[in-house]
C-alpha cells in the first residue's frame, strides 16, 4: 500500500511538472498573458515574483519586496522597501490576474515604451527540474541554443518559448 500511494504522488508530480510541455499548448498560453497586458501596463509592472518565500514587485510607484535577500530581489533595478498598504495592493491585484491565465506564472520581467505600452516581457512559469519562459518580443531573433542547457523555440511571430536546465 504504501509503495502504492508513493507511486500516485510520484505520478502526480510528474503530470504536474510537465503540463506546459507541449508546444500546441503554449500558443493558447501567450494570448492569455497578451489579455493581461492591460492590467501590467496600467501599473507599469517591471518586476513581479511571487514564490513562497519571496514576493518581489516593481512597478511606476517604487520597488517593493517581503525579503531583501540577494536571491529575492536581484531582479528588481531600484531598492526595494518593505511592502506598503498600496504595493500590496497592487500586488495583489497582479497576483489574481495572472492566477486567472491558470498558468503558473511566478516572474514577470517587463519593459514599455514611453507611452507606457509593454514592448518586451519574460514570463516565467518554471517547472520541475527546469525554467521555462515565455518570451514576447515583437520581431525578435531568436537567441541561440545551447544543447541541453537552453532551449528557444518560436511560438508565433511576437513570441518564443525558453526551457533552461536547472543546473
């Protein structure tokens, strides 16, 4: 019995970890996060992290995060203070957003142009034993992979797909 119920979570995690590893998918996932552009352009969202130990945010009114280790908040360009009421608001907010493209985003890395239109943005859904981006850059060129390390595979003309080796 026990062997058994090993063997379900075993199973369990392994469907989890591999649900976005089928390119057909991924093109269903970008114009989900193309329906949240609104809501991070509204904001002017550059940084978001939110795992379980680190919650990370940057947007027009400052940079914000739970835990001011290096490994937290590398990603952010200013530093960080502690969450205020309207940050965690906003936080919040960004949170439910990306909660409903059931996707599992946890990093959102964006840029805009000057009038606040997001034009680059690295949205990362890691999964298992490695990272996965979705990359949306209108006309890019596509990087150059490293076998087995890094991964780029286009998904349409504005976005790509990285997978990343952990190690």
């Amino acid at each position: 019995m026990k062997t058994l119920c090993l063997l379900t979570v075993c199973l369990l995690l392994c469907s989890a970890c591999g649900h976005r590893d089928d390119p057909k998918i991924w093109a269903a996932d970008v114009v989900k996060i193309e329906s949240i552009f609104p809501a991070l352009e509204e904001k002017g969202v550059r940084v978001f992290r939110n795992n379980d130990w680190c919650k990370a945010f940057e947007y027009t009114k400052g940079s914000y995060t739970n835990e001011f280790d290096d490994n937290c908040i590398y990603l952010l360009n200013a530093k960080p203070r502690p969450f205020d009421p309207a940050a965690t608001q906003s936080f919040l907010e960004v949170s439910e957003v990306l909660q409903a493209t059931d996707i599992g985003i946890t990093i959102i890395k964006a840029k805009y142009n000057s009038s606040g239109e997001l034009i680059f943005g690295e949205f990362d859904f890691g999964s298992g034993f490695s990272r996965r981006y979705y990359v949306y850059s209108p006309g890019y060129t596509l990087p150059t992979d490293i076998p087995d390390e890094l991964v780029h595979t286009p998904i349409n003309l504005d976005w790509y797909h990285i997978w990343m080796d952990w190690n």
